[in-house]
C-alpha cells in the first residue's frame, strides 16, 4: 500500500480530533514509517462491559478506520480480563463486576459490530486475558509499583470520590495501570480514546517508558453525548443508539432528539457531509435526513428509505398506531387532566401534563384539544396523541 506524505497523513487524522499528545511525536512517526514503509500500530481498547456498541464508540471506530485507510495497523483490543474490574473513569461508584461468561458473551458480540465500520482483512484482535491470566502476584506489585497513590487521586472522579467519602476499591486503582501494560505488550505506536481517557492513555506513555518500550502518542477524539444531550452516551443510561440496533430504533431514538443535538451529531459523526445537510432547512427535514443517515451506515440505503416511511406512517398526523392495547376508563365527572393522569401513569407528571395542553400538544381523535377541565366528546374509543410520538387508545365505560 503507497503511504501517503506524513505531513498529508497528519493533517487527515487531525479532522474532528480534539488533541495529540504529543503532536510533534506522532509526526515523527509517521516520518519514519514513511521511510520504512513500516506500518504504525494503532492501538484501541474496548472493555466488553456491555453487549453493544453505540454511536459514542463509533467516533473511535471511524477514526481508526482514517488510519487502517492510510495504511497502518489497527490492534483492537477487547479488554476481557479488565472487563471484571471495569473502567473507572468518569464512575461516582464501584462497578458492579461481571461474571466470566457475561464478558464472554459481550466480547464476542463486539467483532461483529466493530467489521461495520472497519476492515476485516486488516484489523488484529487481542484480548489482554491472554497475558493477565498468567500475571504472579510477583508481576503484579512490580507492575504497580511504577505508579503513585497521590497520582491516581489526582483524577477527577477518584477525587470526586474520595471528597464525598465514596468507596474506591484497590481494584480500581489497578486499573489503569492494566491498560497501561496493554500499550507495552502490543508496542503501540498510537493509542485512541476520548477526551475522558487523558489519564489513561497517557499512564500508558509512562509505563512503556519504565520497560524500554517506545512510547505511544495519545490521540484524543470528542465525547457524543447521548439522547438526553447531557450525559455521555451510554447503555447504563439508556441514553444510546446501538449499532445493533434496529433500522426502526435508530430511526426514531434519532427523531427524539433535540435540534441543538442534531447539529452536533451532524457536525461528529458526519463531517464529510456537510454541503449534503447544509442544503436542507427545515430542521424536521434535516433530522430524518441524519437518522437515514445512520441506518445507511449500519444497515443499508434501502433499509434507511423502509424505516423513515415506517416513522413518518407511525407517527404522521393522518395515522395512529393500530398495536396499541387499549385502556378502559370509566368517566365519573372527571376533568380531562384527571384522565390524562390516569392513562399515563408514572410516564408524565401532572404538572407536564398541564403544559402539553397549554401548549396545543395533545390531540383527541385527530383534533387538538386545550382545555383542561372539561372532557372531550364521548365517543366509543379516544385516540389520544401527547407530544411526538406518545400514542393511547382509550375505551370509555
């Protein structure tokens, strides 16, 4: 494979990058192999915490999918063994740890999902049980003799932690020190992760240098946020869109989002296609442009066209579900806020119940209705919309 000028090769792995560490050094590198005609090794980890991958990691896949294009090594590493400790970083309690066969069954899960993105035929899989599981306790304290307690409690979350007297397992503290040794098996000339990975990734640069190892540059990527716009993306908080998920899932968790987050979404996970979004205007428009986007990317085009006409049949103003299980009421001179707050439940407070109302967001049988003392019409069955896409079918007794 012809390399391109390191210079070249440099300024296409800056794109959507938020820092190197150090720049200087990775330019080096890429000097040199350009002169060897010697891959990099790009190193990535992923701890099988859960069985999916999601968006937030597909910002890390992509980009190393930039250096497997550029002609360079990509070792993705499924961190099975550090799985049972399980990442601290960002973390205000000890993890709950998985068992064997749970890590097992989401390892295996991730080769699938990761060939989405990248090439099968130039990616090397390790998993860092193949050395842990042969670790002496004599490896163990030599390997974390080489960092400091008072180092470790710099971090935000184990300070955080330790302020708010929170538990902090020893285990959690080796943690790092693990995923640093990783760096050293695999020689990694580069290593990828976000921005909350700083400490991590950088650990790493200095326990390559205790065993003579050259070492890595840290390549920094941005956080996607997840569907509330808030919390990073996660599964633990239900705030994802899953690689694995379905074409419909995808479609209408994307729907759900705000147009603020729309935007960055765009501007992350699709900055190559900005002049394609930037002739569309009407943010609705745009959105259910980005979320055939993202089943394009994962699943197909044609697939992408079947989920948007199944969202805009679902959800469009003319048609109502026709799976909904219907709730019988009997009405006994109740205001119509009484039986909002019945059918619903826990899912909306009254008080957002008041506000769907004054804001012109509730629909009975087709047509908006604002008032909140008096019933609609009785009819045999209320087909009740509230907001976008919260849909009950109501029989009245």
């Amino acid at each position: 494979m012809e390399f391109l000028e390191p210079k070249k090769q440099l300024k296409i792995i800056l794109e959507n990058v938020i820092d190197i560490v150090p720049e200087a050094e990775l330019l080096e590198k890429l000097s040199k192999s350009f002169e060897t005609k010697a891959p990099l090794k790009i190193k990535a980890g992923f701890d099988p915490t859960s069985s999916d991958l999601h968006l937030g990691h597909s910002l890390l896949l992509k980009k190393l999918k930039v250096f497997q294009d550029l002609g360079h090594e990509i070792n993705f590493l499924i961190g099975d063994f550090t799985a049972m400790i399980g990442d601290p970083t960002g973390r205000d309690k000890t993890r709950k740890p998985l068992s064997a066969d749970e890590i097992e069954v989401n390892a295996a899960t991730y080769k699938d999902q990761m060939f989405k993105v990248l090439n099968k035929e130039r990616v090397q899989i390790f998993y860092n049980s193949k050395w842990f599981n042969s670790f002496d306790l004599k490896d163990l304290i030599g390997l974390s003799s080489l960092e400091n307690v008072a180092r470790l409690l710099e971090r935000d979350d184990f300070k955080k932690r330790y302020k708010a007297g929170e538990a902090i397992t020893v285990t959690e503290f080796l943690y790092p020190i693990l995923q640093a040794y990783d760096s050293v098996v695999l020689s990694s000339d580069v290593e990828l992760g976000g921005t909350d990975q700083r400490f991590n990734i950088l650990l790493g640069r200095q326990i390559q240098k205790a065993f003579n190892v050259s070492q890595q540059v840290g390549v920094f990527l941005p956080i996607l946020e997840g569907l509330d716009g808030t919390m990073k993306m996660s599964k633990s908080l239900n705030n994802y869109i899953g690689l694995n998920d379905s074409c419909d899932e995808i479609f209408g968790k994307t729907m759900s989002i705000s147009d603020e987050l729309m935007t960055r979404y765009i501007e992350l996970l699709f900055a190559n296609d900005s002049l394609f979004f930037g002739g569309i205007d009407n943010p609705l428009e745009k959105k259910k442009a980005l979320a055939m986007k993202i089943v394009e990317e994962y699943h197909s085009i044609e697939l992408s066209e079947l989920a948007r006409s199944n969202f805009e049949s679902k959800f469009s103003k003319k048609d109502f579900p026709d799976d909904l299980d219907v709730i019988i009421i009997e009405i006994k001179q109740k205001k119509f806020l009484d039986v909002l707050s019945e059918i619903t439940g826990q899912s909306f407070s009254r008080s957002e119940l008041k506000r769907l109302i004054k804001d012109k967001a509730v629909e009975v049988n087709g047509e908006r209705f604002t008032s909140l003392d008096t019933l609609p019409s009785l009819e045999s069955y209320w087909k009740i919309k509230l907001g976008k896409r919260n849909f009950y079918k109501v029989k009245i007794k």
